[in-house]
C-alpha cells in the first residue's frame, strides 16, 4: 500500500479483453470466496463501500475479493467504449477467472446489485449464494430519474463543477442514509479523492436493463436488505424481488437508506455471517 493513495491498493488481474481490474484479496486462500461488488456514483470502490464488512468475513475464515468495477477505483477506465451492464459482468467474470474463483458467493449493492444479478443469470454454476442489497436492473429508467437520490446523483455528476467535501457530504447524506453521522470524514475524503480518477464516460454511457422478468430463473439460495427509507431504488423493486426470485429471504431495515452496509452496519454484518453459514 502506498501511503498517498486514499483507499489501500491491492493486486491486478489482467482481463481477456485487455482491460485491468483492480481487486484486493483477503482471507486465507482455502477459504469460501465471497465476492464483493459495490454501486456506483461519485468515486464508488470496493474497500470504500464494504471496508466495514469484509474484515468480520475474514475473521470467520471466508476468503474475500473485493474488485473496483470496470470504470471505478483503480481499475482501468477506458474512455473508448460504452459501460452496459454486460461490459460490467464480463470484466468480473474475466477477473475470477484469472483469480482463479470457481465457485463464490456474490454480494452486491445498487449497480453492483444488479451486476450480481445478470452474473447469476449468465453463469449460474458459479454462484453457490446471492447477496443483494437495493440492486439496480428492477426498473425502467425513467422510474430510476423519478428517485430523489438518483436525481442528486446526476445532478452532482452532470454539473459540470468540481465536488468538494461539503457538497459531496450533502450528497451522500441526502441520497444514501438517514443517519448522518454515518457518512465519516473518512469516508468523505476516499472518495472525494477517487472521484477525481473518474471518468465520466460511465455514467454518460451506463446501461442497465430490467431484469425483473428473469428473477425466477435465479435458483440458488439468496438474502436480500431493503432500507425503508430507500431513496435511490423504486420501492417497486422490493417487492419484485421477494415475489420473483424463489429461493430469496428478504430483509427489510427500518431507518435505513440505500447503504445498508454501512448504516447498519453491525446488523448486516451479523445477517451476511449466518447466511453464509446456514443458507
């Protein structure tokens, strides 16, 4: 780890289609994998979004992967190509591939979610369990503008003027929590500094499609959180998911937004752990 980068550096995998994936790999190397993929927005990494989770997962012997998405972190960003949700799950299958995962459990919020999500459709061998919490790929677009949070999020993003620490605090604190003690200093400064690393070819070219129709093709045992005080994801979504994906246990969290990981996050640790360990 290099002392001025905001968030530790961890390993590279180079990707069949010649794009580098940035990912950290902690826990002991025979242990389950659990595969972390986090959302998008204003400088998103997978130690940023989860760094107050994996380390109870490491401590129960579970070995975690933890990659910046495609476009995000420290992963490559290309600026010659569009980001559907496609371009999204073939880095991370390419990444596990290399990694050397054959089997995992995926956890995955908002746009990491919905990754989760079309990565259990199309390689549903891999998938021993699925996590997911408020995932995108349950709506139209035009229902994501609708959300106050998701409007924020372009706003911030399309705006034009450089964030700073103020305006991004305001940010997270309107679109992703109730609790505004949650959104740490820490927090604020890792990815005010990764959002300056940000291309903004992902968000002008991101694609996410609806997915809802296809959730009972997703057979193998799942667990999902939904905060009640949801500001980014259609509340449609929640019901979606527990009527469209037969072998789902849904969770719902009073006083929560959309970072469930993170506002609660002892309560969601302790849920990941027991379903992990009982199914």
């Amino acid at each position: 780890m290099t002392a001025a980068l905001p968030v530790p550096e961890g390993r590279y995998a180079t990707l069949a289609n010649g794009r580098r994936i940035h990912y950290l790999d902690e826990g002991p190397a025979n242990g389950p994998v659990v595969v972390f993929l986090h959302g998008s927005g204003a400088g998103a990494c997978g130690y940023s979004n989860f760094k107050g989770n994996y380390p109870a997962l490491v401590a129960a012997g579970y070995r975690v992967i933890l990659p910046d998405l495609i476009g995000f972190g420290y992963s490559d960003k290309p600026a010659d190509v569009d980001y559907p949700l496609s371009f999204f799950v073939e880095c991370v299958k390419q990444a596990l591939d290399v990694i050397g995962v054959a089997r995992c459990t995926v956890v995955g919020n908002s746009l990491g979610g919905a990754v989760a999500l079309q990565f259990a459709l199309d390689h549903a061998a891999m998938v021993e369990r699925l996590v997911l919490m408020a995932p995108g790929g349950l709506n139209d677009l035009p229902e994501y503008l609708a959300m106050p949070g998701m409007a924020a999020m372009f706003a911030l993003m399309g705006s034009g003027v450089p964030p700073t620490a103020e305006t991004l605090r305001a940010f997270f604190t309107k679109a992703f929590v109730v609790n505004p003690d949650c959104v740490e200093d820490s927090l604020v400064a890792e990815r005010l500094a990764l959002m300056k690393l940000q291309n903004p070819q992902v968000m002008k070219t991101m694609k996410v499609p609806n997915l809802s129709e296809r959730l009972g093709e997703i057979r193998c045992p799942a667990l999902g959180f939904w905060g009640m005080n949801e500001q980014m994801m259609p509340e449609s979504g929640l019901l979606k998911l527990a009527r469209g994906m037969p072998a789902l246990r849904m969770t719902l969290v009073p006083q929560c937004g959309h970072w469930v990981m993170i506002e609660h996050r002892a309560l969601f640790n302790r849920l990941l752990l027991d379903f992990l360990r009982y199914g």
